[in-house]
C-alpha cells in the first residue's frame, strides 16, 4: 500500500510525481502512460492460446493500475472517475485535464503564487528553495506543448494588465481569466468596452442628481430680486444692474483719463464715483449672498 498523501485538491503536483514513481516500482507506470498497450489478434474472430494468455496478463495488470489509482484519491475526487473506474489509462488523462487546466488564468495563478513566496520563520533556506521548485513545476505542467519563449513574454504582459487593475474591475479581471486563449489586443478591447461602460454608468449616476439639484434650486427666490423660479445668474434685473455698474467704472475711468484742466467735469466725475460703488456694492453684495446660498445647497 502506498504512504504518501491521497489526491485532494490543491496537491496533484505533488500527488502526480509519488504516484508516478509508486506505478514505476510496481511495473504499471507504461501501462497506465499508454505507452505498453493491449495486442491486437491476428484473426479477430479465432483467438488463440497465447494470445488469450497475453490479453488476461495485460487486463489483470490494468485492474490493479486501475484499483492502485482508485485508492490513492480521495472519496471527494472519485465522483470525476464515475464509469472508468476500471481503465487507468482514462482515469490518469482525466485527473490531469481536472487538476491541470492549461489555461492562460490558471498559469497566472501558478505565477502569482511563485511569485510571493517569502521565507517563512523558522524555515531553512533549504525548503524555501523546496517550495519554489513545487510551484515552477506547477507553472511547467501548465503550459501546453509547443509553448514558447514569446508566448510566455505576451502572457507576463497580459499578466501585469490584470494585476494592476483596482478592486472595482475584479469582475472583468476574473472573467478574462477563464478565456482559453488570452492575448493583448483582447485584453486592449477588453479594456476599452470596460472604459465605455464606466463612464454611461456614471453619466446615468449623475444625471438625477442634476436634475434634483434644478428641481430644489427652481422653487427658491432670486437673491436680487426675491422673485422664485430662476437663480442669481439667471436674473435680468441682476444682470441690467451689473451691466450699469460697469458702464459707469468705465465712464469714472475715461473721464479721469481724458477730463479738461482746470478741474472742469469733476462733479460729475464725483457724483459717478458715488454712484458706481453704490451700484457695484449692491451687485456684490448679492452676488455674495447668492453664493452662500449655494454653498449651502450643496
């Protein structure tokens, strides 16, 4: 009976290589490989002595790959052998498609996980170095055959896109990751839909909040002329007064520049002069209680 660790989950790795030595050592590794498979007859319809005594050997040894296997999984990871428990050939190919899904998202989690190994307290240098070697033979076994040197330099780039995405994108992070085929022109168009959809989100967010906002603003009086229905900046009599006012800074200004000697002109420099500020004070101080008010709006 084998002593090492049944097949749960999370530990096939590791259950892959004792289990493959275990069926070395007792000559059933070919068989169950595919390697040493059943003869053929030479009449399928006369079967003769010797080769009715090679079928039985090769079936007996494939029932006892077959029950070495069985009992060396956990009763959680039986319900996948339902119907081949008697083939180990399709019972090794199936624990392998399961537990080793040659996918761009699980070769990123086989990164990610060797890529924050840290030295645990009281560990030696020795099984840190261990532990290392455990996960790049999981980044290994899950790249298909023919993979090569570029494909593995567009996947770290696709890797770090969906690393960097925040919280709020983890959605779209974890359904990329499921694709079978991953690369960066999908992940930019990816990108660009997600960018799209963030903002008609937020545009149709905000949108009621505008129009609450009008809606409260609407039924309030003027700050100038304490008539409701329209807001300071929107008021004709504010904006007439803020109009006049500067009309008669410009005339005060033109008047000092281009008035006769003699002192000629002044009065009437001095009554704009005490009538402008008069106007302008008034368009401030409105403007500035119009203001506060809509500090406190908000």
């Amino acid at each position: 009976m084998a002593t090492f660790k049944p097949l749960i989950t999370g530990n096939y790795p590791q259950w892959s290589g004792e289990m493959r030595a275990w069926l070395m050592r007792n000559g059933l590794w070919r068989l169950v490989k595919g390697v040493d498979v059943k003869a053929s007859r030479a009449d399928p319809l006369a079967l003769t002595a010797e080769e009715s005594k090679a079928e039985n050997a090769w079936d007996d040894k494939a029932m006892k790959a077959a029950g070495e296997l069985f009992l060396n999984i956990s009763p959680e990871q039986r319900i996948y052998l339902a119907g081949i428990e008697d083939d180990p050939v399709l019972i090794w190919t199936t624990l392998e498609s399961l537990h080793l899904q040659k996918r761009p998202g699980a070769r990123f989690n086989a990164y990610d996980t060797l890529f924050s190994i840290h030295k645990l307290e009281g560990e030696s240098l020795q099984q840190m170095m261990g532990r290392i070697d455990e996960c790049m033979l999981s980044v290994r076994n899950l790249r298909p055959s023919g993979f090569t040197l570029q494909m593995l330099d567009d996947e770290l780039v696709c890797m770090t896109m969906l690393r960097v995405l925040p919280e709020q994108h983890k959605f779209l992070a974890t359904s990329l990751q499921l694709a079978d085929k991953l690369e960066k022109s999908a992940l930019l168009q990816a990108f660009i839909t997600e960018d799209i959809s963030q903002l008609r989100h937020s545009s149709s967010s905000t949108g009621p909040l505008i129009t609450a906002l009008s809606a409260t603003t609407t039924g309030l009086p003027c700050e100038f002329c304490s008539i409701p229905g329209h807001a300071l900046a929107a008021c004709y009599r504010f904006n007439a007064a803020k109009a006049t006012a500067s009309a008669e800074v410009q005339d005060r200004r033109s008047n000092r520049r281009g008035g006769p000697p003699g002192g000629r002109g002044r009065p009437q420099r001095a009554n704009a002069a005490q009538e402008a500020p008069s106007a302008t004070r008034t368009v401030e101080e409105f403007a500035g209680s119009a203001a506060t008010q809509a500090l406190l709006l908000i």
